[in-house]
C-alpha cells in the first residue's frame, strides 16, 4: 500500500506517517519548496519527500498520477486563520484549488484502472471552523455550514467538493477535525506557545506569557486520536463524512490553568498577560463537535482527557529544555 500525504512535516502528518510506516506502508509526503523538512524524517526515516507547490494544481495533479498512490491524506495548505484573512486569494488557491486538482488527479487515475479493484481513497482534512458562525451547539454532519472567515469559506467549500467526487463515483470524505494537539503541535499555535511559556517560566527562562482572549472555548482532543480516525474514514466500506471530536469545551484560561498546574505553578494570573495583537476579530465561542456518527460506525474513541493532553505537552516541552533533540513517541504516553 502507497499513501500521499500533503502537509506532511506538520503534526497530522508526521504522527500519519510514523502509523502508516510501521504497517508496512510506503509513505510519500509532500512540501512546500525550501521548507526544511529535517525534523520530520527523524520521525519517519524511510519515508519519501517530494517538493510541490499546493498553489500550482497543474503539477499537483501531475504528481498525484505519477505517484499512484493507494490513499491520499490532504493536510497541507494555509492553516494560519490571521495569514488566511490577509490573503483570501491566496488561501483559496491552496486550500480549495489544490483540492480540485487533487481530485482531477484522482480521476484520471480511476479511468486507467477501470476493469480492476484498484481504488484510490482520500480524506481531505476540512474543520470545525465551517460552523463558526452558527448559534447551534454541539456541531454535527447535519449542521449546516456558517463561515464567517476566509479560512473557514475555503474549508467550507472542500466539503463541497468532496460531495461532488462521490457523486462522480470516487472514494473520496472529509474529516471535519476539531481542534487537536498533541506535543508535535507547531509552535505557531496558541496550545504550544503556551506549553512552551510555561515550561520556560517554571524553568526561569521567561517571566511573562503574553495571550489574546482568555475567554474564548474550544473542543480539544488528542492528535493521534485524530489521525486514526481518517484512518478508519478510508477503511471504511462506504464514503462518508465524519465529525471528529471530543463533545467537550474548554476555555483557553482552563488549558493556561491546567498547563501551569502540570509545571507546579499554581498562581498562573500573576505571570499572564493579555495582548490585544493577539486577538482575533473573529473568534467563535460555541464550537464543539458532536462524533456520535463516528463513535457508532468507525468505532471510533477519543482515548486522552483535556487535563492528560495539556499535562503531555508541558511534560515534552519541559524536556526539550534539557534535550533540544529529544523525539516524542505516543507508545511512552498513558491514557489519562
């Protein structure tokens, strides 16, 4: 079996490759040109690279043909929700046009192998954020799409087209992933800036931790959970779409609270501080998700708390301190 995986040095795809490598798969990742992928292939050393511009669907597409790959996992593409509403342009034409082109590769792929079992499978990595305008809580299947932001439109519009490649015969469902971290979380993302902060401050490196809106709730999971699950979406016999959540809210001052604690700091007020640059203009209040469908048909379980997740990363955070080089495995985690 031969998977592609687009955004393959980030999170989703780096925990992917290390599952998929180790049933046996041959795992080609794609990336942006010049983007150091270094770090990655300490975690899956045997994986194949390839440098492609998401924002050029004809070479896209053109790769998609020439790798033939078995299944196609698409997490690349502009997840800043800041560099997204800078540059609605550019956002669409690498998280919606790549998609097309993914699926006209696909396409043709599906013509050459008529008369055979060969099936191509792929999931495309959509988000809880095209539901960021809506006043219904929790979120599921059914809940119609609100976008507010160019983020949230272009995601919004994947969907639309994933509907389309099924209608067309192909294999083809998104995953509409809730937020989910994990220590291998970019260190661009609020979770693991703070993880980061707090283990420098309980270390005194650092004094202060400066964050936007404290207020703010989001339905946070465990990355790998996540991950399997897409797994299980493209196992499954029948093309379907999937919420992947855990059901459960938290507010951003409860991750700042339980990180703290996990470093034995209990008064974390006194070294917190708010920053209005770090605000968004947008910032939906009632996203959790609703993964009833995927519970009862994928079998699918969140397997991590809300406490053992942040506890997780403040314990890798803490460790890079001492061993900038140390890789994180989950098979060393628990299940609290």
């Amino acid at each position: 079996m031969k998977a592609l995986i687009t955004g393959v040095a980030g999170q989703d795809g780096t925990l992917l490759s290390q599952m998929l490598l180790a049933d046996g798969y041959e795992v080609v990742g794609i990336v942006k040109p010049d983007h150091d992928y270094s770090h990655y292939l300490k975690y899956a050393p045997t994986a194949e690279v390839l440098e492609c511009d998401l924002g050029d669907p004809n070479a896209l597409e053109q790769l998609v043909i020439d790798v033939a790959p078995d299944e196609i996992y698409n997490f690349g593409g502009i997840s800043s929700l800041v560099e997204a509403s800078a540059n609605p342009e550019l956002t669409h034409k690498i998280n919606v046009v790549a998609v097309e082109a993914i699926l006209a590769g696909m396409k043709t792929l599906a013509s050459r192998a008529r008369g055979t079992t060969a099936t191509v499978r792929f999931v495309q990595a959509a988000s809880g954020t095209v539901f960021e305008g809506t006043e219904v809580s929790p979120q599921d299947e059914r809940t119609p799409c609100c976008p507010v932001t160019p983020y949230a439109v272009a995601k919004a519009q994947t969907l639309e087209l994933i509907d389309i490649a099924r209608a067309q015969g192909l294999f083809a469902v998104a995953a509409i992933l809730y937020n989910h971290e994990s220590p291998l979380r970019g260190e661009s993302f609020v979770t693991r800036r703070i993880t980061q902060g707090v283990a420098k401050i309980a270390a005194g490196q650092q004094e202060f931790l400066e964050l936007g809106n404290l207020d703010v709730s989001r339905d946070w999971g465990w990355a790998p959970d996540y991950v399997r699950g897409m797994r299980a979406m493209l196992a499954a016999k029948a093309p379907h779409d999937y919420v992947l959540a855990t059901g459960q809210s938290h507010e951003l001052k409860d991750f700042i609270a339980q990180a703290f604690k996990a470093a034995g700091i209990a008064d974390w007020q006194s070294v917190v501080r708010t920053n209005d640059d770090f605000r968004r203009q947008t910032d939906p209040t009632l996203l959790r998700g609703n993964s009833a469908r995927a519970y009862k048909e994928l079998g699918w379980q969140h397997t991590k708390s809300f406490e053992g997740i942040v506890e997780a990363m403040v314990a890798y955070d803490q460790l890079l301190l001492t061993e900038p080089d140390a890789l994180w495995r989950e098979d060393l985690e628990g299940t609290s």
